[in-house]
C-alpha cells in the first residue's frame, strides 16, 4: 500500500523522468521523504515482502502503457536515490532478472523519452551503480556481459 500510494503521488506531481533527473518541482518531495522513510522502518521486519513488491512492481510496469506504470522506473530510481537501504535490499536480484527479453521492454519503454531527460536518468542509473556495494561484482560482470558483442 505504501508503495501504491507514493507512486500514485508521484504520478499526480508530475513524476517522470525529469523528476528522476532533478527537473521537477519540489512539492512531492515530503510525500516521497514519507514513502522512503515508512519502507526504510518496515525494511527491518519485512525486506523479503518489500523486495518482492519493488521487483513485482518494475516487471509489471514493463510490459504497460498505462500512465502510472511508465513513471514506475522513475519513481523507483527516486527511491533508490533516497534511500540505500532499499537500493542494498534489491539491487542483486534486479540484475538477476534483467535478461535480454527485460533489456528489450526497457528500451522500449525509454523509447520515447526526450533525449536530455534520458541522460538525466542514465546519469541516475551511473550513480546508484557506483554507491551499490551489495552485489557490485554481480552487476560488473552483468554489464561486461552485456556490452560484449
């Protein structure tokens, strides 16, 4: 519910890619300090529910069109951002699961999206990379993997 209802309040402030990227308004910002906060308490009891909904959640949002489900990626980057508690609890298992069939939904996915804001949230991508310590030789080998030919 906790989740629903931040990303229902991102969606309504404008949430996006911009958002991610540093662009948008400053109105959301107490709600999703809220979100961040109640997932970092119920984290301590509850990791396994919480990794399995933010995971459920990215997968789901792939393979829709629906307005809310194209801010999911972006409002999930926004809570990595603000917290490394939830970034630490699923970030192992995201690159577990970014097969070539999921690589594909995301391009299609970011497709759309105007050039500077992509970069905005590659540049996001690039820093949370760079800060996740659980999993970091996983996610090397991964993205040598993938950059091979």
């Amino acid at each position: 519910r906790v989740l629903s209802c931040g990303l229902k309040d991102f969606c309504a402030h404008g949430g996006g890619e911009a958002a991610v990227a540093g662009t948008a308004g400053d109105k959301r910002v107490p709600k999703i300090a809220s979100v961040v906060g109640i997932l970092g308490h119920l984290a301590s009891r509850h990791a396994g529910s919480i990794k399995q909904e933010l995971l459920r959640m990215f997968h789901e949002s792939l393979g829709s069109s629906r307005e809310h489900h194209k801010a999911t990626v972006p409002f999930l980057l926004q809570l990595a951002l603000m917290s490394p508690t939830l970034l630490a609890t699923v970030s192992s298992e995201l690159v577990d699961s970014l097969k070539p069939p999921v690589l594909n939904q995301l391009h299609q996915h970011f497709s759309a999206v105007p050039r500077d804001e992509l970069e905005g949230v590659v540049g996001v991508v690039v820093h949370l990379l760079c800060h996740t310590s659980a999993g970091a030789l996983r996610t090397l080998r991964f993205l040598l993997a993938m950059a091979a030919p």
